[in-house]
C-alpha cells in the first residue's frame, strides 16, 4: 500500500513514531502527552488529550498466530457486526469500527498477530474532530508498509523510538501499583449497581491492563465457550468499585 508522507499536520501538531520489539509494528502519536508502560515482555502507549483517546497494547511472542486462530474459533458463533477478518503478509488482522450517533463518538479495535508478537490498538475520537484519529489510522505500518491505504498527504514523525527502550511513566506506575478489587463476590446476575458519577472530568479514562480471560478445567473438558459480560465502575482515585455479573454462561462457573 502507498501513502504519500512528508507534509506537516494539518493542525500543527508533530508526531512520533513507536516500533514494536519486533520491529514488525509501528505507531505513531502526537509527540506530547503520551504515556509507557514497559513491563518487558509486554508494553502499552496511552493518548487521552483533545478528544482522541488512544490505547495501544503490544506482547511478545510466538504463539500469537495460533491463539488468535484459537480465539476465531471460540468466537465462531458470535455476531460480528461491523468486524472485518483479513491476512496481510506475516499478519492475521481483525478490526472492529464503531460509529456512536448518540454520543457522537467514533472508535476502531485492532488485533493484530505476528510470528513475533500480539497486539490490540484502540483509537475513539469526537466525529467533529476526527482528523488526528484519522492521522493515527494511516500512520499504522506492519513491516514498514502503511495499513491503510491512502493518498493523503501525512505528517513525518519527527523522532522514532523502540518501545522497548522507554521507561513507565510514573504516573502509570502509581496506577499500576494501586490494589485489586477485594470484592469475594459478584452482585446478583441481570442486575447492574444504580451508582452513578456525573463528575465531567478533564480526561477520559484509560485501561492500563486488559488480561485475557484463562480457562478453567471445568470449562474446558465441557467445550463452554461464549461471552460473559460483568458491569464494572471504575472510581477518580483509580480503584475499582463494585463489580456485578450481567450476563452468565455457567452458573457452576460463575
């Protein structure tokens, strides 16, 4: 694919490049107001400034085609909505776009597989202001070749770092260090907690961990696969609140 490349941002804003571990991925945010999480084996980038929220998720390892053709087929049942399946080169890709309407929001899921690594990226914007999400989609390479396919002309990034070599942000540190939930025990299947927080605060929420779900034995040897859905609140001081069980697949794995 051909992207033509090298004039500034339409609004001004430089950009820098991030290469995976592997070098077979690489992303590129504005050049301020990002934050790393290296934990060595895996490593995240998070953008939440002027309505673009970015998240991008990177793993080392060599399973990572076989779990994600695992994972199609746990998932062969389920609706698909708005998901594209595609190969391109060494990767296995599946994108997922969602256009909110209601809240005037637009946001696009990729998982992607390589020989060398797993990697999920999620970018949501305001539709009104949609060109640095634009600008994040089509600055996406795999092995140095853009993803998107465009003839827009695009800003350079003015500096390239591997993600390897970057240190947490201490912000994202003292996240990280806060407790788990202590909650023994789910609320009460099909009911969802009434707290409600109308606080507008200055940025949006960003997950710094999103663990896949592990099998238990149970499970496994009665083949139950599917989707469980939990209502979760997330609290200011960054600790979870109450955690509630909306959709059940086993009650005996519940």
């Amino acid at each position: 694919m051909v992207v033509a490349q090298g004039s500034p941002s339409a609004d001004g804003t430089a950009w820098v490049r991030f290469d995976s571990p592997s070098r077979d991925l690489s992303v590129s945010l504005p050049a301020t107001g990002y934050l790393v999480d290296n934990q060595k084996d895996h490593f995240g980038l998070y953008y939440a400034k002027n309505d673009l929220l970015v998240s991008v998720a990177m793993k080392k390892t060599k399973e990572a085609k076989n779990n994600f053709l695992a994972d199609l087929k746990l998932r062969a049942g389920e609706k698909k909505g708005k998901e594209e399946l595609f190969e391109i080169g060494d990767f296995y890709g599946r994108r997922y776009v969602d256009d909110d309407k209601a809240e005037d929001l637009q946001s696009t899921r990729l998982e992607l597989a390589s020989s060398d690594g797993r990697y999920t990226l999620f970018v949501r914007s305001k539709t009104l202001s949609a060109s640095q999400y634009t600008t994040f989609l089509r600055l996406i390479r795999l092995n140095g070749k853009p993803l998107f396919e465009t003839t827009t002309s695009l800003p350079l990034e003015k500096q390239t770092f591997s993600i390897d070599s970057l240190q947490t942000n201490k912000v994202v540190a003292d996240a990280l260090g806060k407790p788990d939930s202590n909650q023994e025990k789910l609320g009460p299947t099909g009911t969802v907690p009434t707290e409600k927080d109308n606080t507008v605060y200055s940025k949006a929420m960003i997950l710094l961990q999103r663990p896949y779900p592990s099998y238990t034995d149970r499970a496994r040897t009665q083949k139950i696969s599917g989707i469980v859905i939990l209502s979760v609140i997330f609290k200011a001081d960054g600790t979870i609140g109450p955690i509630t069980l909306v959709k059940s697949l086993d009650k005996g794995l519940d």
